[in-house]
C-alpha cells in the first residue's frame, strides 16, 4: 500500500493520539493540526505540539480561528439570540465546522492525500467533519480509524503503551469539550434521564465575593463593544470578559435533550455563562429597539440559522441570505443592557438606548396617549373586532 501525507485533526485526545501513531508507525507522512476556537490553553497547546511529535508527526501546526469563528458564525448567533430548544447555545455543534473548514484548509495548502479525525460512528462529530471535508477538500481520503475499525478505548490504549506512548487515558466519569461558547458535559449522571449533574460535574464554580453585581453590556449594531465601562474593539475580548465575571457566579448552567443528526436522542449538560448572558442581554435591548414584525421574522430564520449549524448545514447556500437578514436587523440594536447577577443565576434590569421605541411622544402604557384621541380608540377597536363580530354574528352556538 503506498504511503501517504496524512493530515490528522488533533485535539491531544486518545482517539487522536491513537491516529497519529498508527498512521506514522504504517509509514505514512503525518501532520498534526489542532485547530483551536478558543477552547485550548497555551499551556494545552504546548503539550499537544510535544506529544503529536512524540506520537510521530513529521509536522505540527495550531490553527487559530477563534477570531474567524466569531466573524462567521457567532455573530450571528448574537443577533438571532439562537439557543437550541430555548436552552442550548450551539457551541460544539458550530465550533465543529470551523475546525473542519481550517483543517481542510491546511491540508490544501500542503497537498495533503488524505485527512484523518478520530470521530467515533455513533455521534455527530463524524458527519461535520466528513460533511465538511467532502465539500472543502474535494478528491482528499477521509481516514477514520476508531470508526472504521470499531475500536474500543482500552485497545487503543494498549496500542499507545505497546509502542511507547504512555499517558493518562484513564477514562473519566464525564467528557468536557471547552470553548468560547460554552463548556459540553457528557456522561455520568447524564446517562440517567432521572438525574441532573452533581456540583462536582461542573468546572466553574462560584467564587465571587460579592453575592450579586450589575453586569451593563453595550452594543452597537448588535455586536458588543463594551462591558462595565470598559470600551473592547474586539468582541472576542469582551466575550471573555463577561465569561470570567459571569463563571464566578456559575451561571449558565444547565441540560438539554435534543435530536442528534443520526436520529436519535441525545442529552447534554454545560455551563455557559457568557453565551447565556450575552444573548438575555441582547434579546432585551431588542425588545426595546426593534419592531413587533423585525422580531418575529428575525426570531423565525435565526431558528433556521441554528438547526442548519447544528445539522453541519453551515456551507448551504442560504446562510449568508440568513446572516444578511440578521445583519439588517442590527442597525438600530445600540445601547446597554443591564443585569443583576447573583450565584447561579441573573435578573435583567433595564436598557439604555437612543433607540428605544418605549420612549415615544405618542404616548406612556398604560398611563397617557397623545397621539390619538378616545373616540378614536374607540373607533379602533370596533374595527379590529369586525371579523370576530362578523364570525360570532353567525355562528351563534359556536360562542365560547
């Protein structure tokens, strides 16, 4: 069989560090790339560089597209305020696609024969990256060892010992895959319909000294350039921001049950303070700015938009018309939006901006009108109730 140049997508984990010996020990010229979304310390970075050498690689390369991923994916996840089931932000769903885009990228740049990633046959993960490969990469292999061979975790082990790799693979109680968006939880408890997930589960535990702060993010045109005062000309700084001050009172923390793409049901928990607080905080500055329709068609492909990134539908030709639709709604979402946190959980406050449509001259709720007179209420209404009177005029036995 005749050697190849091989790109494996490396995340240091035991199904990727399986792939890269067995495809360096069979002779093949291999590449480890980790493409990182903001999930990965230096500190991870620099053990994953050490190992994928020792492991075999020829090449190693980290791939940050944290930024890219913001640019492309997350921003308009702010302005659809997309939660998956009204709960989920989509993050490992949407993290997924952009390591596989930058993974098919790499292997282009260097002529790769063949891409390799360590996705089992029973998840989601395998159908965004195949998916994604197939479309970017066209013509490369697609090398899936622990799917294609149905490898168990214990023998992928014994492989990495028997040939001098020895490392703690030692498989936990839950699984974690940490990003910009949030932290994925898997296993455990979860397992169990009937039980939610211990304190222990969590990574992020409270520790804020104070027992609750306002926390006043400011937008313009949706996208967020400052928090408590401070002024970012970089939303993925000021997301990090507001992960650090909401982690500290472990907000965000929550399980969902959703359709997997092979059709069945899976369960998850996570703990995501910043995409929880950024999209409560978002959505209540567009109650205030946008109109009643804005919001009700925004809300109805901003549902689409999401399904379509967790179902590795991102490269379908109409999300850029979604995200030209989510962009337009933005020119009027500018100001800042106020929340009350506390341990576990927060309050939303008010909002502050030169657009808000509340303050208009034509009349205050439930208090004054001087945009139209009582008769002319009057004569509202009895307009708007004609079809009702029309029905009910006729089908008298069918009054309720």
């Amino acid at each position: 069989m005749s050697k190849k140049k091989i790109v494996v997508a490396f995340s240091g984990g035991l199904d990727t560090s399986y792939t890269v010996m067995r495809l360096a020990n069979e002779g093949n010229e291999v590449y480890a790339a980790c493409a990182n979304t903001g999930g990965f310390s230096e500190e991870q970075l620099k053990k994953n560089e050490e190992n994928a050498y020792r492991l075999g690689a020829k090449g190693y390369v980290t791939l940050d597209v944290t930024q890219e991923y913001y640019e492309k994916s997350l921003k308009y996840m702010i302005f659809g305020n997309v939660l998956r089931n009204n709960c989920y932000p989509i993050s490992v769903s949407s993290e997924r696609i952009f390591q596989a885009i930058a993974i098919a990228r790499y292997a282009r740049e260097i002529g790769a024969d063949a891409i390799a990633h360590g996705s089992t046959g029973a998840g989601n993960d395998q159908i965004r990256f195949d998916m994604t490969f197939l479309v970017m990469a066209p013509g490369v292999e697609i090398i899936t060892l622990t799917r294609d061979q149905t490898l168990t975790r214990q023998e992928e082990v014994d492989y990495l010992n028997e040939h001098g790799f020895s490392a703690d693979f030692t498989k936990l109680k839950y699984s974690y895959n940490v990003g910009i968006w949030g932290t994925s939880i898997c296993g455990g408890e979860l397992l169990d319909p009937t039980q939610g997930l211990p304190e222990e589960a969590y990574l992020k535990h409270v520790t804020a000294a104070e027992q609750s702060c306002l926390l006043k993010i400011q937008f313009e045109k949706g996208e967020i350039v400052g928090v408590n005062g401070e002024a970012f000309d970089n939303p993925v700084k000021a997301i990090q921001k507001i992960e650090q001050i909401g982690a500290s009172y472990a907000i965000g923390r929550d399980c969902n049950v959703g359709d997997t793409i092979i059709g069945i049901k899976g369960r998850v928990g996570f703990e995501a303070a910043a995409p929880k607080l950024i999209i409560e905080a978002h959505r209540l500055l567009e109650k205030s700015t946008l109109s009643k329709w804005q919001q009700y068609w925004k809300d109805q492909v901003a549902n689409w938009y999401g399904m379509f990134l967790h179902e590795s539908q991102y490269l379908e030709p109409v999300m850029p018309d979604i995200e030209a639709m989510l962009t337009s709604s933005q020119r009027h979402v500018t100001g800042t939006s106020i929340l009350r946190l506390r341990p576990y959980g927060f309050d939303t406050v008010g909002i502050d901006s030169p657009n808000d449509l509340t303050r208009s001259k034509l009349g205050e709720y439930g208090e004054t009108q001087t945009g139209w007179t009582a008769d002319e209420a009057k004569g509202f209404i009895k307009v708007t109730s004609t079809p009702l009177r029309v029905y009910y005029g006729i089908h008298k036995d069918e009054k309720r």
